[in-house]
C-alpha cells in the first residue's frame, strides 16, 4: 500500500442536509485523519446523529460531499461503503445468536465458513467475550451487548468505525470501563474511530480531536485539552462545564493583555494566547476549578479578585461546588467555584462567610461569537 | 402452624382479593366454555340408537362410524384440511405483500388503509358470501356479462365447484392474515434493517435475513387466525359448494340441526377440535410465543 | 437502490388485493339499482328495491333484534372482560394460566365447535330456552374473551405507578378505580366496545344454533332470504346499506378517537 498518511481517512465537504422542517446540517465541513478517534460533539438534535449517517450512506445529503479515502462516496450506497456504523441502541439481531450476529457481515461477503469462524473466535477474545457464542442478544448484559455491537462490525476490518453514542445507555461504571476499553481497542486494530456524542466527559475522555456542533454548524474543531481550555465561543464554553461566563466589551491592555469591562460592572483581565483582534471579543469565561479562593479578610493585590459571600455549598465528593455571591456588583452576579474539600471544612469558608476570590489572568478564556 | 400455613394459602396462592374482579370470568367460562366443550366430550363417547337418541353407556361407536369404509365425514375432513391449507397459503401471498406495503409505504395513511383491509371483515359474512356467489353464479354477474359481449358461448362453470369454496374462504379470511402480519413488520425495529445495510446486505438480504425472521410471530399468528376458521367453517361450502363439496364444519351443522343426532356430531366435533388443537401447537412451536401475541 | 420493477410488483398484488376485498362489495351495490330482481344484470335504473325494502317489517324486525342483542353483549362482555383483563393482569393466583388458557378457547376453537357444544348444553343439560338468553350468553362467552385480550394489551402500556401514587395520597381502593384506573382503561374499553358490537351484531354460526324458532336476527333473516327469496336483488340492497353502516361507522370512531388523542 502506498503512503496515504496525508489523505484524511474521511472529508466532508460543505455537507448540506435539509428536513421538511428544519436544516440539520449546515455547511460542515472537517477532515478526520487515519487512526484516531475523531468526537462529534454536541447536544441533541444539533445534526450530529444526521452528519453520522450521511458518512455511513444512511442518509442522502443535498449539498456537498463525503469522502472516504479521498474517494467521494456520495452514489455508493451503504452496504459497499467501507465503514460500519455502531447504532445508539445497538441494533443486535434479536433471532440471531452472538456469532451469528457477528458473522452477518463476512456471511453478506461470501467469506469461506473457516475463515469467518477464525475471526469470530479472534474477536471474541478481543473483546473478553469467548463462551458467549450461542447465548442471544436477549440473554446478556448492557456491557456485553456493547461489545457484540462492537465486534460485529468491527470484524469487518472497516476503514472507518462510526459510533452513535454506543455508551448513553449504560451506568456509570460500565461506561467508565468501556470508555478505556474502546481506547485499548481502536489503538490495537488501528482503526479510525468517528464518534457521536453530547456527553463531553467521554468525548473529552477518548478523542484525539472533537468539533463541537450547534444547530447544524461546527462551532470549533481542536484536541480535547484546547476545547477544554480555551472554547471559542460562550456555547462552547458553557457546554464544556465553565460555568462561569462573562459578557462585556473588551480592550486591549499593553501587547498581550485584554480588559474587559462586563455587563455587570467587573474589570477582568485576560491574556490574549491567541492575539484576537479585540473587535471581535464578546466575553470572558473561567473554569470553576481554576478560581482559588482566600479568606475574607486576605489583602490581595492580584488581577481578578473580587469580595463574595458564600450563598451554597454542595458535596461533590473531591470537592465541593460553591456559589459566591460577588460583593458592590449590579444584578446579583454570582461566580462558581470548585472548593477543595479540606478547605470547605474549616470555619471561614461556610455559608454565609465574606470571601475573596480570585485567578490569575492566564486562566481567563477569551470568548467570540 | 398449620393454620398460618392455610391463611398463606389463601392469601397468597389462592389470592382471594383477585376474586372480585376475575371471579366473574371464571364462573362463565367454566358455565358456558367449559362445561358445554366437557358435555359433547362425553356424549361423543356414549351410544346412540338408530334414530340418533343417546344411549347412555360407553361405545366407540360414533367414531368407528366416522371413519368407517366410504364416511362422507372423513373425506370432508381431508377435504377441509386441503381446503384450508390452501387458503392459508393464498392469503400468505396476497395478505404479506399487502401488509409489507402498507408498512413501507402507507405513510400517514397507514391508519386508512389498514382500516380498509379490516372493514369487509366488520359486516355480516353470510352477506360477504353472497356477494361473492352473485358475481361468479349463473345468473351471475361475471356469466352474464361474458355472455353479454359474446365472450363465452355458454356460463362458465365457478359455482358449486371446490374453487368457489377455496375462492369464498380467502375472501372472507384474507383480513385476518394483514392484521398480525402488519402488527409485527410494523414492530420491527427500523435500525435492525439499517444494521443490517450498512454490514453489506442488500435490499433482497436484508429482507430473507432479518425482515422474514422477525415477522415470522405474525405468520403463525395469521396462520393460526386463517388455517383454524377455514378448516372449521361450513357455511362457506354450503352456499358456494353447493351439496357437492361439504366440509367437516357441514357435516357437523347437518347432524346437530338437520338430523339431531347429538351423538355423532359431537363426535365429530371433539375429532374436530383434536385436529384444531394440534395445528395451533404445531404453530405456536414454530412461530413462539410471539404467534400468540401477535393474534392477540 | 430500490428496483422500480419490484416495487411495481407489489404495487400489482396490493390492488389486486383490495380490489378482490371491495370489489364484490362494490359490484353488488352497483347492481343494488338495477331493476333486475336477480341484480346481476343491467336493466335500467331505479331504486324501487330499497323502497320495498324499508316497508319489510320482517326485516326490520330482524335489525332489531339484532340491535338488542349486540347491546346487551357489549355490556355484560366488556364489563366482565375488563375486569378479568385487569385482575389477570394485576394479580398472581392460583389457577391463573389455566384461567388464561380457558379464555382462550372459545376465540379459538372454531365456532361451529363451540355453537353444537351450546346447543346441545343448553337443550339437554341446563334446559336454557334458546332464543334471546340462549344468544345473549353465547355471545357474551365469545366476546368477554376478546374485551380480556384487549384490556391486557392495554394493561401493559400503562404507568401503573399512577394507582400507587393514588393510594399514597390517601385514596381508598374503590376511590382509586374510580378516579385513576377506570380513566385509564377507557381507552381499552371503547375498543372492545367497538370491536364486540359489530362482532355480536354480525354473528352467524353461533346464533343460527342457538336461535331456536322465531328469534331471526339479521344474518339470519339474511340467510334465510338468500335461499328462499324471489328477488334476490333485494339481498344486494341489504348488502349495500350493511357494508355502508359499519364502514361510516368506523371511519367516525376511529376520527373521534383522533381527536380525543389530540386534545389530550
């Protein structure tokens, strides 16, 4: 096989897909690469389901074109394509036993009986699944229907796996173990994962790249440390837990720096990464883990401290999530901050206590819409 | 101790506070289903005299004399089992494809057009029957409109013939095969047929692979809902058979209301049931517990 | 992807199909207004037919009968099946499967087996006068079962955590039926109704046993007609206005349930 390392494993290319009522997907377009695990991110209805199945030829677009390969699919229809597609609810032949299951693909390509036994037995065992074969879907568990789902397409050796939020219906812990196990997986098959989500834990968890989508557009597309840590857009931010936003106009301070004077009245300094030209900054978000906070009566000099009031404080095991309601502000403006759980304990940081907040400039994130 | 384990009896297995609302039930049933069905039981293993009068001493009489040498009743029990697999299998053809397109492509006027194959089954039969007999009869409308453009010279003969009684059992239970059939194509989950796509089957596979299957509950619930009426129906081969082609059902209405010999025609209805009972088994092996939904 | 020629060939069976439902019916009806008294050949156009039909007091007689004995099956069948359907669901006992077993059999056996059974358990054994209580229960054995069957479809579509919350909130077990499950049930109710009256109105085998002499409902009327009768062009007169009734019948039930779903 030739070096095909800079053709992206698929395209897609101004992708259009209109229903009766409304437009699904609106002019996306993203390249995902060979080998890694690609996350559609966002919540439902924004198109992610109806981009998925487009790729796997489920669906027609209207406008524009999907490759895989760098060959352009569009005419071909699914059962030639070569990717296979894990369905939310799975989507087991319920009148069909674990290996007949797995073997309904390689029976539809006429592969020789040996050989299809061969590789159902391989499966299995990569899936920590062997003894299962005659037992019906029926007959197993949440997490073990996950992995025939898995390996029945997955023993069709496709160029592509797109999953449908495979995991949504599963508690916590067993999504928590297959998430680790999908990861061992793609990275022992090498097979490029595309996958459909609007948990932002698990695509943040497995992703080597997620573009977070909204009402049919791509809003960023980035690894998963860069969305974390500097979404683009307020939606973003918010859809990735940084709940505490600030709208406001913004100047720029020096080189590097930005001011921004929020809607409430606060002056927040950022620190423009990105040199974003200031005409196009709308607000300014902060992780919640990010914000220290110091007793009430510490004399604090830095950027972006604030005096609040302790308002509510809910255990969250490794930390406790605390609402501060920020001091001489208009509207009743209240930050949220992670408090470490030793800290929370001791007397000055209840409810009720004034508190000084405060984080370092670099943890500011620029926001544009 | 054992009065507690009485007062669990009651309580727990017996249920009596479920008395009140199937208590009611359970008396009918066991009145009027039960009892009758044990009555023609017993009295088929009883004597009868010349003139068909109960004789009450136990004989095996009645069924020697079914299936002696030349009985009418055991030809018209083949007969009846002939005819009903044949409109089994005829509804199977017309009644999946119609129930498989209302499914694919009914759209929102699924409702409609499911309502359209259920209604003629919703008016009285016995009219149903002779709709059929005035259009293939002579005078018929069918003779007498060939006859009219000089097609035929004489009237085609359809009546009286064993094809008008098979043609009159489709007719009348051809909706009882849509029914089940659309209840469980429609109950098949879409995503299994795109799975089933998109792991390389084509249209025709996907259909042999997971369509057929799946729907196979409604099959032998159709089968069940066309095979048990059509084997058991009598007024069919008497308007459209004429006196030429009676079926078990027939000769078991011409015993019981024509000659008043109990007797014999209890025993042919016990034989008659006994056939009944193990085709619905034979049905329920094959099509599952779903068969029995799906008729439901 | 799909084959145009294949799906022309489905197209072909669906017609054939319904045509072969309809189309008597619908020739029949033609033929209703044909002054041929056989109606199965064109003459010219009248309805004198249906005028001598409406002044036979024979079968008008025959509707009626036919009308009070659907309606009193409708409502001894639903009442006794909905609770059964209710309790089988509802409650283990002992003798449950047998119960639900035994329900099944006069909906399954074929009728002439269950019609000769009571004819001859209620002339020889309990002495029931055939004629309307010989009909009435008769009908009501067939049709309980098929309100059973109904109500345990619909038992297992409902959040039954709604009767529990009632008896929660301090509501007695009378008050709880009344207020929460009979609501409920409607649903299952109106359809056996709707499925028992025709059913009971249009029944042949079993009422032609148990009928006795001078109890003529309507398909009995009708049979008799069809082959003693003169003219049988009456017959498709009869046969026009009785595929009619039901057809409207149901297109106005089915409409109001539409929208009852709607306002809901």
């Amino acid at each position: 096989m030739e070096n095909n390392e800079h053709i992206p494993c698929v395209e897609l290319k101004k992708l259009v897909k209109r229903f009766p009522e409304t437009v699904a997907v609106e002019n996306v377009s993203l390249k995902v690469k060979q080998g890694e695990v690609f996350s559609l991110l966002g919540p439902s209805g924004c198109g992610k389901t109806t981009t998925l199945r487009i790729i796997a030829g489920l669906e027609t677009a209207d406008e524009g074109e999907v490759l895989i390969d760098g060959q352009v699919v569009n005419k071909i229809p699914p059962y030639r394509r070569n990717c296979n597609l894990v369905f939310q609810n799975l989507a087991l032949f319920p009148h069909m036993t674990v290996e007949e299951n797995i073997a309904y693909g390689l029976e539809r390509r006429k592969t020789p009986k040996t050989e299809i036994k061969e590789k159902i037995g391989k499966m299995l065992d990569l899936m920590h699944l062997a003894g299962m074969e005659k037992r019906y879907p029926a007959q197993i568990s949440g997490g073990q229907k996950q992995r025939i789902a898995l390996a029945r397409s997955l023993v069709l050796e496709p160029k592509i796996l797109l999953l449908d939020e495979p995991l949504a219906s599963l508690d916590r812990k067993i999504r928590k173990e297959l998430q680790v196990e999908l990861r061992r997986i793609q990275k022992e098959l090498g097979i490029t994962f595309f996958y459909v989500t609007h948990d932002q834990r698990v695509a943040l968890a497995i992703s080597d790249t997620i573009a977070v989508m909204r009402a049919g557009r791509l809003e960023q597309i980035a690894p998963p440390d860069e969305i974390y840590d500097t979404p683009r857009t307020k939606f973003i931010a918010d859809f990735m837990g940084a709940t505490n936003i600030f709208s406001g106009r913004a100047a720029l301070k020096g080189d590097r720096e930005v001011r921004l004077e929020s809607d409430e009245g606060l002056v927040i300094f950022a620190f423009n990464h990105k040199n974003i030209p200031v005409e196009k900054i709308t607000g300014i978000s902060v992780h919640p883990e990010r914000i220290h906070v110091l007793a009430g009566d510490s004399k604090s000099r830095a950027d972006n401290s604030f005096k609040g009031k302790i308002v509510e404080m809910v255990y969250q095991g490794d930390f406790v999530e605390t609402k501060i309601l920020l001091l001489n502000v208009e509207n009743s403006r209240s930050i949220i901050v992670h408090l470490n759980t030793k800290l929370s304990q001791k007397s000055q940081f209840s409810i009720g206590k004034v508190v000084l907040v405060q984080w370092d400039k670099e943890n500011s994130n620029i926001l544009q819409d | 101790m054992a009065n507690g384990r009485v007062r669990k009896f009651l309580t727990k297995k017996l249920n009596l506070s479920a008395f009140p609302v199937v208590g009611p039930i359970s008396i009918w049933i066991l009145l009027f289903v039960l009892m009758p069905l044990a009555v023609i039981f017993i009295i088929s293993f009883l004597g009868r005299d010349i003139k068909g009068s109960i004789v009450p001493s136990f004989s095996l009489d009645n069924y020697r004399l079914l299936f002696s040498e030349g009985s009418e009743y055991a030809k018209s029990i083949l007969r009846s089992i002939l005819f009903a697999f044949a409109t089994n299998a005829a509804c199977l053809i017309i009644g999946y494809p119609m129930a498989y397109w209302i499914v694919k492509y009914g759209g929102k006027i699924k409702p409609f057009l499911l309502l359209l194959v259920i209604v003629p089954s919703w008016s009285c039969y016995v009219v149903r029957i002779y709709a059929l007999k005035q259009l293939i009869g002579y005078p018929g409308i069918i003779n007498n409109f060939l006859l009219n453009i000089g097609l035929v010279s004489s009237p085609i003969e359809i009546l009286y013939t064993p094809h008008a009684v098979i043609l009159g059992l489709i007719y009348i239970w051809l909706p009882f095969m849509v029914l089940p059939i659309y209840a469980s194509l429609e109950g098949i989950d879409p995503s299994l047929l795109e799975a089933s796509v998109d792991l390389g089957a084509t249209p025709a596979e996907r259909f042999l692979t997971i369509t057929l299957p799946l729907s196979k509950g409604g099959i032998f619930g159709g089968t069940i809902l066309t095979f048990i009426p059509a084997f058991g129906d009598w007024i069919v081969p008497l308007l459209l058979g004429g006196n030429k082609v009676w079926m078990a059902g027939t000769y078991i209405a011409h015993y019981f209301i024509v000659m008043g010999d109990l007797p014999l025609g209890s025993s042919m209805t016990v034989f008659l049931t006994t056939a009944i009972v193990l085709m619905i088994y034979i049905c329920i092996k094959l099509g599952g517990e779903q068969a029995i939904e799906r008729i439901l | 992807m799909r084959s145009p020629k294949k799906g022309k060939i489905l197209f072909i069976i669906i017609v054939v199909g319904y045509l072969f439902l309809w189309g008597p019916i619908i020739v029949l009806g033609f033929f209703s207004f044909s002054s041929d008294s056989y109606g199965t050949r064109w003459l010219s156009f009248t309805t004198k037919w249906y005028g001598e039909l409406f002044q036979t007091s024979a079968l008008m007689d025959a509707v009626v009968r036919s009308l009070i004995i659907a309606s009193v099956t409708v409502v001894a069948a639903t009442a006794i099946g909905t609770l059964a359907g209710y309790g089988l669901y509802k409650y283990k006992f002992l003798g449950r499967r047998i119960l639900r077993t035994s329900i099944l059999l006069p909906i399954t056996v074929p009728y002439i087996v269950m019609a000769g059974a009571l004819l001859v358990y209620f002339t020889r054994v309990i002495h029931i006068p055939l004629g309307y209580p010989a009909i009435i229960i008769a009908h009501i054995s067939f049709s309980a079962p098929l309100a059973v069957f109904i109500t345990l479809g619909r038992m297992q579509r409902i959040d039954w955590s709604l009767e529990e919350a009632s008896t929660d909130l301090g509501a007695n077990r009378l008050t709880t039926w009344r207020l929460i499950t009979i609501p409920l049930l409607l649903p299952a109710i109106f359809s056996s109704a709707v499925l028992i009256f025709p059913w009971s109105f249009n029944d042949f085998t079993i009422t032609y046993f148990v009928a006795g002499v001078g109890t003529s409902t309507l398909p009995l009327y009708l049979f008799s007609m069809l082959q003693y009768s003169l003219k049988p062009v009456l017959i498709n007169g009869i046969s026009l206005i009785f595929i009619l009734l039901p057809t409207i019948g149901i297109l106005v039930v089915s409409s109001l349930q539409r929208e009852t779903k709607k306002t809901r």
